[in-house]
C-alpha cells in the first residue's frame, strides 16, 4: 500500500476533520438540483458559474433514470447508466490519484477549485501513465463497454515527450486534419449534460446523447456534452499520456446555449466561446485564486502499483448503495483536491476496519 509523505499527512488531517463509514453524509454546499438557474452565462460571479457546474456534474453522475419511461425513451437507461459510471470512475480517479495543479502565473500545488470544474470550464486533464496502456485503463473506467466511445477525425490538443525534461507535455496540434500515428487514438462519448430531464434555459430538456427533449418529443438537431479523450503511448519509457475534456457540444453540431463545434472553435476568439455550462472558459474566469495554465494545468500521475489500488477503492465505493455514493460526491464535488483526497483515502481507509 502507498505510504508517502503525502499520503500520510492526507490521512492525518483527514482524520482529524470526519469519520467516514457508511452513514448518511448530510447536508452540503451547494444544493444539488438542477433547475433552470443552474445554468450560467458569461455574466454569471464566477463563483457562482463554479457552483453550477458542482450542481450539473452531480446531476450527470447521478441521473433521474424513471425520467426516460415517463417520455417513452427508456430504451436509453442502460446506456445513461454505464456513461455515468464511466464519469463517476473518472471523477474518483481525480479524487484518489490526486491533481498536480499548474497555474498561469507559474505557480502549483494541489487544484484549489472545486474538483467537479476539473471537467466544466474547459481546457484538458492531462493523465500520466507509468505502466499502463490506455486500453486498460479505459477497459476499467468503461467497465469493459468501449463501445461508449467512438473514434473521431481529429483533435485539437496532443501529447509530445519534452526532450530536456523527458516529461510529457500537452501541445497545440498545429493541423488537427493530419493523419494520427499508430500510436494514437482520439475518442469522443455524447452524454446527457446536466442529467436527463433537466430543464435548459431554452425551455427543453436535457435528454440521450445531449439531444433535446421538447413538447415530448427528442430532437437531435442540438446537442449539449462531449468528452473528448485523446491517448497517445511512448513504448520507449513505457508511458502513456490521456487527455480529457469535455466540450460544449459533439464536432459538427450546435448546443442550446448557441455555441457551436467546428475546427475554428479552437483558434477563433476564446472569448465568445462557453463551457458545457453555459460560463466562461478558465482563459475568461475571473476567479480569485490564479487561473490553470492553460496546457497541462490539470494532472494527474498514476504508476502501475498506484493505479491497481486506487481501483480496488473504486470499485468498493462503487459497490455501496446509490445513496452512499451520492453522499460521497456531495462531499468532493463542491471541495479542492486536497480535500477530495484526504476525504476519499480515510473512507476507504475506515472501512477496512
């Protein structure tokens, strides 16, 4: 078991802040329901457009299946379910692997921001694997369902090895229509944003894939969340680089916040450009605490041996009952990640006991 420094002063200061077994969690801030208002604009306090975004990912993570049957669309509920495992996994991946935060003005530490806005206000997460190919670790955030994702025709960010440093550092593709390597791969997944059901500030409702639910029937002529995961490994060193990110809308198509996706949307003024809810980017976020760089502002790093516990834990939380796991999310949404890991580290840790 890993036993750094870090992780014990993580444990010990967690300790001293809450007992986690399996009990009920109680009341947090902010209020977890999605209404209209949860949906920002540009205009919207930036600590407010934070708060929404905790609200819209709690709502995606832990959706409002009996929704589906009421409208004649549950055909759908096994594929919401297994996209908001997919994202439940990834989200405790951030929690127990811990961020390596990277700011504009050079400085780092942990990501002080809440840890649902890793994947709300732009920009990628970039996930270093010692070990690891991306197949495995995406046959363990799928549960062995790749076919959640589908391969796309381009990417606008990749990876490259830094020569001087030998680390590996997220770049701008100059030509995002070039032919991939055969040691990369580029994978988009369409979810439901915001959870099925939830209103839109255009009056329709969040349904399958991010299409729109309106006057009881789905439109696809819109469509609001995309993750976007690129992965490329370097068999020299025996890494692999993965960068998510999730987009206002799928390429190709225009969400109902009236923001599109095309090939300029990463070149064209940044500023008229919104997150999947409906705020700025972190590039336009006038938050108090310095903005993350803009390339690799957001990492995490996972050895073999890291990774082959922190699943184990995974997959523990993920057996509780839907109500414990909602507790937990409450807990590590709305906080930084050196909360998330403390918290999620000594409940795990607790429950051996």
């Amino acid at each position: 078991m890993i036993r750094s420094p870090l992780f014990l002063l993580l444990i010990s200061l967690a300790l001293n802040l809450f007992a986690a077994k399996d009990q009920d969690m109680g009341p947090v801030s902010p209020t977890f329901q999605t209404r209209r208002e949860s949906w920002s604009t540009p205009d919207t306090h930036p600590e407010i457009q934070l708060g929404n975004g905790v609200d819209l990912i709690y709502a995606t993570l832990f959706q409002n299946l009996s929704f589906l049957d009421a409208v004649g669309l549950g055909g759908f509920k096994q594929e919401i379910y297994a996209q908001s495992l997919f994202l439940r996994r990834l989200y405790l991946v951030f929690g127990l692997g811990g961020v390596e935060y990277k700011a504009m003005d050079g400085s780092s530490g942990y990501w002080p921001f809440p840890l649902a806005s890793m994947l709300t206000q732009g920009q990628r997460v970039l996930v270093v694997l010692t070990g690891i190919s991306y197949e495995e670790f995406l046959n363990f955030l799928t549960n062995g369902n790749l076919d959640l994702f589908y391969k796309r025709k381009y990417s606008s960010h990749g990876v490259k090895i830094c020569e001087k440093t030998d680390t590996l550092e997220e770049v701008k593709i100059k030509n995002p229509l070039r032919s991939f390597e055969s040691t990369e791969i580029v994978l988009g997944l369409d979810f439901p944003f915001g959870g099925v059901g939830t209103v839109l500030p255009n009056g329709g409702c969040v349904g399958p894939r991010g299409w729109e639910i309106k006057k009881g029937k789905l439109k696809k002529n819109k469509q609001i969340g995309h993750l976007h995961l690129y992965a490329r490994s370097f068999p020299s060193s025996n890494r692999t680089a993965i960068l998510i990110g999730i987009e206002s809308c799928a390429p190709g198509s225009q969400n109902q916040l009236g923001c599109d996706h095309n090939l300029l949307s990463g070149i064209r003024n940044q500023t008229i450009n919104r997150s999947v809810s409906g705020g700025s980017k972190w590039a336009q976020l006038n938050v108090s605490v310095a903005r993350p760089a803009e390339y690799a502002g957001k990492k995490v790093h996972l050895s073999l041996r890291k990774f082959r516990d922190i699943k184990k834990r995974i997959e523990e939380i993920l057996a509780l009952e839907e109500k414990s796991q909602e507790g937990i999310f409450r807990k590590i949404l709305p906080e930084d990640s050196f909360f998330a890991t403390g918290f999620l580290w000594t409940y795990s840790e607790e429950r051996k006991k």
